[in-house]
C-alpha cells in the first residue's frame, strides 16, 4: 500500500530503532524508551500507519496514565491522517475501562448510571464506615472519662482515614476483593500485629456502602473490570474481538489489575505493543509492579525488544551523569542512552548551610541566569522529594519577587464551591450517591442539619438502602426530624427528581444550567461583600461553561462519526471526563512563572534548568531502612529528576534542616556520588 507523503517523511525523520519499533506492527513488542527518547513519536507514526495499511481506527485501543498524553497523540495522529483518527480508542486506563463496564454493569449487580467517587469522596464515606465499625459503642466526648479519651485518641490514630484507605486500594490493586481480605488469614494477622484488627470489617462496610450508593471508586473501575471478564467469559470475548491492535505507553507503571486486564484482552490476539523505561517505575506507593516490564517477554513468548537510547532532551553532561547513577541498580534492564547534543555545562553541586541558605542560593541563581542568559521565568523548575521542602523555598521566591506555581496544589475540581456544584450534577445522574446526597443536602440551607443526616443515614443503614431511597420511603416519618427538616427534604426531592427528569432527557448543557439556576450558587456567592465570595462565583461560572465547551468537544468529535462510536453529550458523560481526570491534567499553568513541583510530579515534564533540592540522606533518598528493593526505587527517582533537565542541573543539599520541628544536621546524599564522575587520576 502506498503511504501519504505526510507518514513517509515523518518516518525518514525517525532514527533506526525508531523506525524499527514502528514498522514492526504484527505480533507483541516491548520498547524500552529511555528519557528523552522520542516515545511519543514512535506512538503516534505507529498508529499512522497502521490506520494507512488498512486498519479502521475503531479497531486500535491505545493507553495511557493522563488525559493530556492520550489528547497530545489523538491530536498528532489526527493532523496526520485526518477526522478518521477522531475514531480511535484512546484514552487513559480508567476512561477506556470504564466503556466496558458501563454496559455489562448489571453483571455485578450496578446500574450503568453508576457514579465516582474521586478521592476526597471516597476519603469522607472510609470515614462514615470507619467510625460505624470501630467507634459505634463510642460514648460523648463529655460522658467519656479521661482513660476512654486516651484509649479512642490512640484508636482513631490506627485506623486513620488515609491509611486505611491506602491498605485497602493496594488490595484492590492486587485483584483482592473485600471478601477475599476477609478471608485471608495472613492479612488479618498482620493487621492484628499492627493494631488493626477491624481493617476486615471496614473493607466489607465500604464495599457495600459503595453498592448501596452506587458509585465506585478509582481503584473499582480496575477491580471490577477484572471480575467482569474474569467472571463471564463470553464478555470478556466480545470485549478483547473489539480490538485488533493495543499500544500502552508507560507500561512501567502498571499495577497487577492493569497486568491482568491486559491479558485478558490479548488471550487470543498477541498484536500488543508496549513502551515504558524501568529505570522511570517510581510509582510502587501507588501499585506498580516494575516485574511487569520485566516479564513481558515470558508472557508473551517471541516478542521482539527495541531499545531506544538516543536523548533528544538533554545535554551529553546529563545524560552520561543519568547512566552512571541508574547503573547502580541491579533490578533493570540493560540500556545506554546517549546524547546528539553539545557536551553543555557541568553539573552543579552546592552544599549550604541550611534550607534558607538553599532557597536563596536556587533564587539568585535563577535571577542571575535571567539576567545574563536572557532565560524566561518558565525554564526553571524546582524538584524535591517532599511537599514540606516547598515553604522556605516560597519564601525566597516571594522576597526576591520572582513568579512561581505549585504544581499539585488544589485543582480547580477540588475547590468547594466546585464540588457542590458538582454534587448536584452527580445527584442528576445517580440520586443514590450518598457523598453527593450528604454534601448538598442542606447546600443552600433548608433546614436539614447535622441531626436529621444522622437520622437519615441510620435508617438507610437499617434499611440497607441509600438515604435517597431512605427519604423517599414512608418510615421516614416515623425518624423523628423536625416539622422544618421535613419541609427541606420535600423541596430537596422534588429539586433532584427534577434534575434526574434532565439529565435523562436533555443535554449536558441545559442539565447543567437548569441545575446551577436552581439551587442559585452563582448569585448567593456574587452578592457577598468579600473577594473570597465573588472568586467562588466566578468558579462556579466557569464550571457551568466547562460543561458547554465540553459538549462543544463532544459535538465536534462526533460529526461524521458512526453511531456506534460518538461520545456521550449528556450529564453522565461530562461528569466521567471530568471524575477521572488526574493531577497531571488539571495542575497546568502556561504563565510564565518558576515551576515548583515534587519529582513524582515532574515525570514527563522537561525545563531548560533544574534545581534538585533537599539531596540529604534520610531526605533523598527517604529513610529506608536498608531495604534494597525501595533503596533502587529511590534512585529512579532521582533519575527522573536529573532527567528533566535540558541544559542546566543544579543539586542542591543544606547542613541543617528543620524537619518534624527539629533542626537536624544532614549529610549530602549518597546518590551525589553515584552521579558526579569522579575526577581523572
């Protein structure tokens, strides 16, 4: 077949295992991309071509970690083979999956209008299950004698929230269910050790209040997606005949469920192609499984193995500085990157006194390089290991008056305002919602307090149902709530079955409209005294107009696509995009200001200087106990790190630190040495 003038010449640009990486499309492939390598370009020609040798683009999944990297390449490909390329499936692991489970939901016992719960929602309803499990015989705080008050301050720190939560999705990422941890003696046992036998009881409690709500969260999608197949093999076949072709990028990253769930989709057809670098896995704390890239050969028998080693980032200092340091690790896979770029300067090590002495050396550096090398504000980027190291380092930049954004902060979706908006949106779709019921149920005021929620919530759980249903049932009546809280639940029914009347009949849009008209946030903000107030406005403006430029997106896509494949305009498609963005799509700023960021947070990113702050043992890398296997961990992250770096590398330490409200004397990093060649004798 003959290939467009467009494809050939971007394949002459390609250098050889590039190219090779693209025109070997049959049969499974693992490219081993290292930073810098030109991963994205290779993704993109591949599908190109495979959409130019025949392949309808419906037919080729593609996945990625962000929305931002699945847009990036939808929008190449597009520019290279046209509207056509609009039909791909591509999107991130939990955006694609959850097309499949929409419509087999009722397999496992949920509506396709199911709802998620980001992690601020699944955090608020761990923590209703929590106190129902361990604190339900807990007296009042003053009926409780001092020994009771030391006894439950010493219990709600085991069975803190956020560490629950984060047992529970390392289950979930590893394929186990609440029943299963139930049943699995070694856990308990642990649990026991650790002096949180009840961990069990919250898993299972959780679980079902999240079947009783109807929503699922993150790590669900995954999970149940894996039971869906696992559990009826006829879909787990009409789900894998979809598809002729997968790419996954960042394959490194892969946790179990992902593992599992790819597997399920190449049972019968091996036309899988994944890129991803070993020595950038750096995301264990959230489940990936580095042995994933390291086995992708064992299960897929014959698959060829490209290496792409030319940086097109960074400066030879850099790149050579990179190899020396990942050479420590045992646990990798073989490569030697190199760079066609100038030898560039040397990299700079600064030991100083203490983290203002830092803040302010990384300060006069950056306005020094902006004086004399007619850099932009926007080239530097700040990493450390931390999100405390960021205060002193504020402090400098805000003396010095130099511009700077956090990336990681409070998104736009995490503002309050937001979310109860959002709240009323996700009603629309799913009135059984029990973190959207709770959050908006006396949002504007209506005389339902704290008291009546209560109430509301014992008799769901007596009646194991979700407290829309329980509302909605006559022994309501019989709760106790007062004559002004039952008035407020008659207006607060009557308004969300309005809002369910919309969000089935009308479009995202006029849904959300209608919604922001009634429950009036916009004016009840605008009409306040306070600055404060009138911002809330305006974010609740521009919430209602993120739902009309996303129903312009959708509406664009969908011209001249077949039905089968149009996206959804309606509420429940808005609120899937925007529940299953990442920190990764919704912290850009493109002003031109110093970018502040933890390492985790820059992967994938690249600046014209970097500074990496904070290179103290016990701090970078974190204190690890010895423990050879996070000890390597830590050096792919800091490999990250230096990898960012285009043409600048500043690693700074300090002497002192205030860290846990000590100052504690620090020693410079073992990694300083892994990474600076050592002089010539």
């Amino acid at each position: 077949m003959q290939l467009s003038p467009r494809l050939i010449e971007i394949l002459d640009r390609l250098n050889p295992p590039q190219k090779e990486a693209v025109m070997n499309i049959n049969g499974p492939e693992l490219v081993i991309a290292g930073a810098g390598s030109g991963k994205t370009s290779v993704l993109t020609a591949r599908i190109a071509l495979l959409m130019e040798l025949g392949v309808p683009p419906e037919r080729i999944l593609a996945l990625t970690f962000t929305k931002k990297a699945a847009e990036e390449m939808k929008s190449r490909i597009v520019d290279m083979e046209g509207d056509s390329a609009k039909r791909l499936r591509m999107g991130t692991f939990h955006s694609v999956f959850i097309t499949f489970l929409r419509p087999y939901a009722h397999y496992l016992g949920f509506r396709s209008s199911f709802t998620i719960l980001d992690e601020d929602d699944s955090l608020s309803c761990l923590k209703r299950c929590i106190k129902a499990v361990v604190f339900a015989d807990k007296p009042e705080d003053d009926k409780m004698t001092e020994e009771q008050a030391k006894y439950y301050k010493a219990l709600e720190k085991k069975y803190d929230a956020r560490s629950i939560r984060n047992i529970i999705s390392s289950a979930k990422n590893h394929l186990v269910t609440a029943d299963m941890y139930a049943q699995d003696m070694n856990r308990r046992q642990r649990d026991m050790a650790c002096g949180r036998p009840l961990v069990y009881r919250i898993f299972l409690e959780y679980r079902n209040a999240c079947f009783r709500s109807q929503t699922m969260d993150f790590d669900d999608i995954l999970l149940h997606t894996d039971i869906l197949m696992a559990m009826n093999p006829s879909v787990s076949y009409e789900i894998a005949s979809m598809f002729d072709y997968i790419l996954v990028d960042e394959y490194q990253d892969t946790n179990t469920a992902q593992y599992s769930i790819l597997s399920r989709l190449t049972v019968n057809n091996k036309n899988i192609c994944v890129v991803g670098d070993d020595s950038q896995s750096i995301y264990a704390f959230r489940g990936a499984v580095i042995e994933n890239i390291f086995r992708f050969k064992d299960e897929y028998k014959g698959a060829k193995v490209i290496r792409l080693e030319q940086n097109y980032r960074s400066t030879q200092n850099i790149v050579n500085a990179a190899n020396r340091l990942i050479a420590f690790n045992e646990n990798r896979i073989p490569k030697t990157c190199f760079s066609s770029a100038e030898r560039g300067s040397a990299i700079k090590v600064n030991a100083c006194r203490n983290e203002k002495h830092e803040a302010d050396f990384i300060s006069t550096v950056i306005l020094n390089k902006m004086k004399y090398e007619k850099m932009d504000y926007k080239d530097f980027a700040i990493l450390y290991r931390t999100n405390s190291q960021s205060r002193a380092l504020e402090d400098s930049l805000i003396r010095k008056r130099i511009p700077y954004v956090i990336y990681s902060g409070v998104s736009f979706f995490e503002r309050m305002e937001v979310k109860d908006l959002l709240a009323y949106f996700r009603l629309s779709v799913n009135p059984d919602d029990d973190e959207s019921f709770i959050r908006v149920i006396n949002k504007p005021v209506r005389g339902i307090g704290a008291a009546a929620v209560k109430k509301i919530a014992e008799l769901a759980t007596w009646q194991n149902v979700s407290m829309w249903k329980a509302i909605n049932m006559p022994e309501i009546y019989s709760a106790g709530l007062s004559k002004k809280a039952y008035l407020g639940l008659e207006e607060f029914k009557r308004l969300i079955a309005e809002f369910n009347d919309l969000a089935l009949n009308e479009t995202a849009y006029k849904t959300a409209y209608a919604i922001s008209s009634a429950v009036d946030f916009y004016n009840e903000y605008k009409n306040s005294a306070s600055d404060e107030s009138k911002q809330r406005a305006e974010n609740i403006r521009e919430l209602v107009d993120s739902v009309k430029a996303y129903e312009e997106d959708i509406n664009g896509q969908n011209k001249d696509m077949d039905e089968r494949f149009q996206a959804s305009s309606t509420m429940e498609g808005y609120l899937q995009n925007v529940m299953l963005l990442s920190n990764a799509d919704t912290d850009s700023d493109d002003s031109n200001k110093v970018s502040l960021m933890t390492v985790h947070c820059s992967k994938g990113l690249e600046f014209g200087c970097v500074f990496i702050a904070g290179m103290e043992q016990g701090l970078f890398p974190i204190e690890i106990d010895g423990d050879m296997k996070e000890e390597e961990e830590e050096r792919r992250l800091f490999y990250v790190a230096v990898t960012r770096a285009k043409k600048h590398l500043f690693i700074t330490s300090a002497d002192e630190r205030l860290r846990f409200g000590k100052r504690t004397q620090s020693k410079p990093s073992a990694f300083i040495n892994e990474l600076i060649e050592p002089p010539k004798e």
